[in-house]
C-alpha cells in the first residue's frame, strides 16, 4: 500500500529577499565606511606631503646656512697678506671703513623680516675663493666680493653680491606662498660675537651682541665691527605640517682669521 509523499511547507518568509529599509541602510553603513578609508587615506597623502615638504625645506636651510657659513667665514680675508694690510686691501664702501670686514643691521627679537649681515673679503684672480653665488674671481686681478644677506617681505632668503660685474641679487631659499602648505623663511636674527676685553689677546667672543649694539659701540679707539669673531645666525620657517610649531636653525660661525684659542 502506498504511503502518501509529505510535503514540506516553507514559510514565505524564508523565501523572501532583503527589503528596502534593509538594503538602504546597508548601503548607508557601507557609504558611510567607505568616506572614513578616503579620509584616513585623504589625510595620510596630506600629511606625507607634508611632511616631504618640510624634509625639503629643511635640506634646503641646511645648504643656505652652509652658504652663509663659507662666506662669513671668509671675512676679512685679502690675497697678500705678507706685502698688505687690511686697511688698504678692504677699502671703504657704503656702510664699511678701511679693514672692516663685518657690518649688519637690526635689533635682535625685531619683527620680521630680520636682521641683514655683509662681510666683504679681497680675492685674487684664480684663488678659488668663492662668493655667495658660487663663483670666484676670474678677472685677472684682484677683486672685492661683498656678500650681504637678508630676508625679503615674501619669505625669500637671499644674498646681494657686489662684485666687479656690479649688483647681483641671488635667492637662496625661495618662499612659497601660494597654495595649501606655504613654505618660508620667516625670519632672520643674527648676533656678533665681540672680544670686548682686547686686552686679553686671545681673539675669543665675551660678549653676543645685536648689530644696533656694535655700531653703537668702539673698542680701543675703533669701531667694535672690528673686534666680532664670531656671528650667531637663526633662521626661522613655517612648518607646512597644520598644528605644529615653527622650525629654527641656529649655526654658530667662527670668522676663520679673527678665532683665537677657548678659554
């Protein structure tokens, strides 16, 4: 005898799909974790820029202070130093008398753009000796290069070179000022090392002192610029990374003929 065949009844629930609040608020959930990946993501590539940015910026502080650190060192130097003197080799020019090597503007702490330095050296054709720009005399005599450095009211770190092919302004560090990270110098403060105490010989700095200070001040009957044997440079910069406090970089520089021993 047959048996009849049970049939299964499945509930109409179990063969229904998803509903539309079901798959709406899917999509929402999955719309909403996919904004949260582009922003990490957005924010990752913004920070690495940045930060790549500032990497840059700071290589390039570093080679500008290697360029200030060659020139100031330099100062006073003059090619024939046994059948001359400072005197009739550094003549007097604009804010120079005969011999001196350093001068400068500003009041440490002022408000940007900074402070300025100029350093002039006498060089002979050939020596090797090289300016601000990157060049040396090759004129067939000797020649003066006066090398001043300063910051402008766009951000750039520059140097104005007097030479005998006359003015010549160079930027070392160009400011940018458009876009979402700027990028600039945002000032430039200097200090001169001064061996207040002649007396003592030894050619080292007593005293740090801002360019107001020096101009103002004479030494042994002479203007104290030629008693500084050291110059303290500080260049601040933005840091293009948001929220983060600003960069500096301070270099002392030793003028390589005027240092005597430490004590």
């Amino acid at each position: 005898m047959n048996k009849p065949t049970p049939t299964v009844s499945r509930s109409a629930a179990h063969c229904q799909g998803f509903t539309l609040i079901e798959m709406l608020i899917a999509i929402t959930v999955g719309l909403f974790l996919l904004g949260g990946v582009m922003t990490i993501l957005q924010d990752t590539r913004r920070a690495t820029s940045s930060q790549t940015e500032a990497t840059q910026l700071q290589d390039s502080v570093r080679l500008a202070m290697s360029t200030l650190t060659d020139v100031i060192q330099t100062a006073g130097y003059y090619s024939s130093p046994l059948y001359s003197t400072p005197q009739a080799s550094l003549t007097a020019g604009g804010a120079f008398t005969p011999g001196q090597a350093i001068t400068g503007t500003g009041a440490f702490g002022a408000a940007a753009p900074g402070d300025t330095v100029s350093v002039q050296y006498q060089t002979a054709t050939g020596d090797g000796i090289l300016n601000c720009s990157g060049t040396s005399n090759t004129t067939g005599g000797n020649e003066i290069f006066v090398n001043t450095f300063s910051l402008d009211a766009q951000g750039d770190l520059q140097c104005t070179l007097t030479s005998a092919l006359g003015v010549n302004t160079i930027v070392l560090i160009p400011a940018v000022t458009t876009g979402t990270n700027q990028l600039k110098i945002t000032n430039l403060q200097i200090l001169y090392g001064v061996q207040t105490n002649f007396a003592l010989g030894n050619q080292c700095a007593d005293s740090y002192l801002d360019a107001t200070q020096v101009s103002a001040r004479t030494i042994n009957g002479q203007t104290a610029w030629n008693y500084v044997v050291s110059v303290r440079v500080t260049v601040s910069f933005s840091n293009p990374i948001a929220g983060q406090p600003a960069l500096q970089f301070t270099r002392v520089i030793g003028v390589m003929n005027r240092m005597g021993v430490v004590t």
